[in-house]
C-alpha cells in the first residue's frame, strides 16, 4: 500500500500519524454506538 512511487517518506510519516492519531476518536465512536443500540434493546 505504502509503495514508494506513490508516496515520499515524509509523506508515509504524516499519513501514519494522522490515522494513528484519528484512531482513539473513532474506536470510541462505535463503542457509543454500541453502547445505544444495547440501552435501546433493554428498554
């Protein structure tokens, strides 16, 4: 995916960084989605 052709090494950096940095906000996105859909389904 990360081939060289397609991206510089500083480019590969920032794309690593941004993801692992987006990463927290998402995992905690679906846990709250989850965590509705199972306060929903014990009404």
């Amino acid at each position: 995916m990360l081939n060289d052709k397609y991206l510089s090494s500083g480019a590969k950096e920032v794309l690593i960084k941004s993801v692992a940095q987006a990463l927290p906000t998402y995992v905690m996105g679906v846990f709250n989605y989850l965590q509705g859909i199972v306060n929903i389904s014990c009404r």
